[in-house]
C-alpha cells in the first residue's frame, strides 16, 4: 500500500485519507488505519491533508517567454507548493529565454523567502539565464533574499542595485518594507519614478495608490519577512505572448493578508457583510477582497478612518483603466477596470499557497 499512497500522493499531494482511499478502490478506513500507523514516510497538515515525506520539488519555469504571476503559481501547482508539510528542499530553474515580469519576480522572492523561514532548503538557478539574474540584481532581488538561500551558479558579491539606485526612471528597485527601520520616502520617490513615463496627470493619483498600499504593509504586515515595493516600466512588444506598453507597480508582504486579518473579526464587527458569504466555498475569499476594494470602511482596526486604502486605490485604478490582481493564500483575484467602471472580475483558486498579500497595478500606457 506504501508505494500506492506514495505514487497517488506524488502525482496529486494534499488529499485527504477518503481522497486517497476513491483513488485506491478501498475502504477509507483501510487507509486511514495504514496512515495513522505508518512510519513517518507520510506527513500531514493541519488540515488533514497527505503529502510524501522528505519530498524535493523541482519547479522549472517556462523558457522563451515572459512569465507572469499567474504562470508563475502554474508552474509550482504542477509539482506543489514549497510551503507543503512534505517537502523538504525546492529547487526553482530558469531556462534560456525566460523573461520574468516584475510581478511573478515579488512571487519569487516571497514564496522563497517563506519557504527558507519554515527550514526548507531553496535553490534558484539561473545557469541557463544569465540575463534575468542581471536583471534581478538591478532590481535589489538579492538583496531582500534570505542568505540562507543557494543561488546558481553564483550570487552577485556586489549589488548594482545598491550602485545604481534611483539611476532609471524605467525602474524603481524592490524597496523594502520594514516598520522597525522605515523608509517613509518610497512612495513619493515611486510616483516620480511613475510620472516621468505616464505624465503629470497621473502624479495625485500614483501618489494615492502607492502610499496607500506602502501604508498597508507597513501597519497590518506582522511577518518576521519585511516587505516590499517596486516598479517597472515595459516598452510593450508584439510577437508571441504580447505586452502591451504599461507600469507596473507591486507591493508585497508575508503577513496574514486581508482575508486572514478580516475574517476572524467579520462576523461580530460586520454582521451584514458576513452574511452576504458562504465562506464553505472557497470562491468566498476573492470575492470578499472585491468587496473591500469596492466598498471599503472594512478593518479590523476601530478607527473609522482606517478600510478605505483598497477603496481609494479601487477608484483610481477605475479612473486610469488599470488592472487590480491580488494574490493570496491559495487564490488570485484580479479586477480590470476600462472607462471609469470595473469591466471584469476573475480568479483563480487551488493555487499553491502562499502567505500574506501580493498586490499588482497594471496601468496601461497610451501609445505616442
């Protein structure tokens, strides 16, 4: 039965003992009585769910493209996720001609940094890809990288993004976010960084989004891990996989997330809005987030003031035609808005998990 549960788990971890024992013909108690017996070559977390034991992943990405976060999660969901109970070490590989949008690089950063804190062993190989390591020191990467963590074929000794910081308008390094050492200069040194490609016009507006999202991870983070934010701007290329001309701009942390901080105080201090979900079904975390950008006036803190940041960044993203996605947990939420409304709303769940909240602006730039 060993190398049946062993096999089933390799292909799908995270079932739980019924799941396994469908898959099996069995009865469920046969498995579940093997399970609790066992020597220790299965684990399982707190949510009753199998993974094998000592399990490496190998999560290689995709190569002559441009990856973003949603191919990034796609690429991890394929083998599971670096936070799972059995897996002991994880060895992330970029082929030759992998291009990594800014937003799947914060994913990358994030998911290896939590995975490093939780004792597993991380390796990120960039033998096959010179040019994306570069790119990745430019941007400060490695400089928010746990040291714990192996580089191939070698880390940097010294950062260009400490040598050329503030040197691009195209690009603003990863600028972390550490409330017990804060740099409350970021976001306006972003928004000119934002300016200088999307115009005056989108200086009060740049300004809002940032320093609301910059203010959001600096008093609701709660992680040993510091956050972070950054931006980019892309020229836009035609061909396979196009992007169009835009900033992107992130903000990210490995705290508890909106919903993580939202839901344990949602019924008692928000009665009407926690009857609106039925949160059995996962679809109800997404769709919660969409009310909090929608509506604000949603926290967990007592002062009135406070649950309007995601509304206010909801507004300008609806004045600017930007796109919203915000990762959590074990979804991604993403809100395109075009004309002054919210043109879309869609999300992805049973994505591999990932702790705190992971943020993205898209604002698409008009072609001169």
């Amino acid at each position: 039965m060993q190398e049946d549960i062993e096999r089933i788990l390799t292909e799908t971890p995270g079932l739980r003992g019924r799941q396994i024992a469908k898959k099996l013909g069995v009865d469920k108690k046969v498995v579940n009585s093997y399970l609790s017996k066992q020597k220790g070559e299965f684990v399982k977390d707190e949510d009753h769910c199998w993974y094998v034991a000592g399990a490496e992943l190998q999560i290689k990405l995709n190569g002559d493209t441009w990856v973003n976060g949603l191919s990034f999660d796609n690429a991890i969901k394929r083998v599971g996720s670096p936070l799972e109970p059995g897996c002991k070490s994880v060895h992330f590989i970029l082929p030759e001609g992998c291009r990594i949008l800014l937003e799947a690089a914060a994913r990358l950063l994030a998911i290896s940094n939590q995975a490093a804190l939780a004792g597993k062993d991380v390796i990120i190989d960039f033998s096959d890809c010179s040019s994306t390591l570069t790119y990745f020191d430019r941007m400060g990467f490695f400089d928010l990288l746990n040291p714990m963590i192996s580089v191939k074929p070698d880390k940097p000794r010294t950062s260009r993004a400490s040598i050329y910081h503030g040197n691009s308008e195209s690009v603003y390094e990863f600028g972390e976010i550490d409330p017990h050492d804060l740099d409350e200069n970021i976001p306006k040194r972003l928004k000119e960084s934002f300016v200088h490609y999307a115009g005056v016009e989108y200086s009060q507006p740049a300004f809002t989004v940032l320093s609301e999202l910059f203010g959001n991870v600096r008093d609701h983070s709660d992680s040993p891990i510091p956050g972070y934010i950054a931006l980019q701007r892309y020229k836009g290329h035609d061909g396979r996989n196009p992007v169009a001309p835009h900033i992107q701009t992130i903000v990210s942390d490995s705290g508890r997330g909106i919903t993580g901080t939202l839901m344990p105080i949602l019924e008692k201090k928000y009665p009407d809005i926690y009857r609106k979900f039925d949160f059995s079904d996962p679809s109800s975390k997404p769709l919660l987030i969409k009310e909090v950008i929608e509506k604000g006036q949603i926290s967990r803190v007592e002062d009135d003031g406070h649950g309007l940041g995601l509304k206010r960044s909801g507004d300008v993203a609806a004045s600017y035609n930007a796109t919203i996605s915000v990762r959590e947990d074990t979804f991604e939420l993403k809100l395109s808005y075009k004309v002054g409304r919210l043109a879309s709303t869609s999300y992805e769940l049973d994505l591999p998990k990932m702790l705190g909240c992971h943020i993205c602006f898209d604002f698409i730039l008009a072609t001169r």
